[in-house]
C-alpha cells in the first residue's frame, strides 16, 4: 500500500443554516458557498460581524486503494 498525504483544506462548500439533508450522498450543494480552509464566516469573505447560529460545511472525500 502506498501512503499519500494530501491537504484537504480546498475546495470545501459552505452554508449557513442547519442544512440536516447534507449528510446524504446524493445531495447537491451547488448553490453553496465555495471555501478554503481555515475559514470564517465573518470578514472577509460574507462580511458578517453579528452572524450567531448553526453553519454546515460539506466536502466530498474519495478514498483510492493503491497495491
């Protein structure tokens, strides 16, 4: 098996709310926000100084097996 190390933290989707269906595998976030990890929902990107309540970030991971 060989070991890769990859950094996840690109290409993640965002969305304010409680967005509870986001967890199924056929979900569509298109609509959603595209981020970058670390990320704040406040300045700069949304400009958001006073947001207080439930966020959802999503991202689709896919595992290969290499022999």
């Amino acid at each position: 098996m060989i070991k890769v190390d990859k950094n996840l933290n690109c290409n993640w989707k965002f969305e304010y709310g409680d967005v509870g269906q986001a967890t199924t595998t056929d979900f569509d976030d298109s609509e959603w926000y595209d981020v970058g990890l670390p990320h704040s929902f406040g300045i700069p990107y949304f400009m958001e100084n006073d947001f207080y309540g439930y966020t959802r970030y999503h991202k689709i991971l896919i595992t290969f097996l290499y022999k």
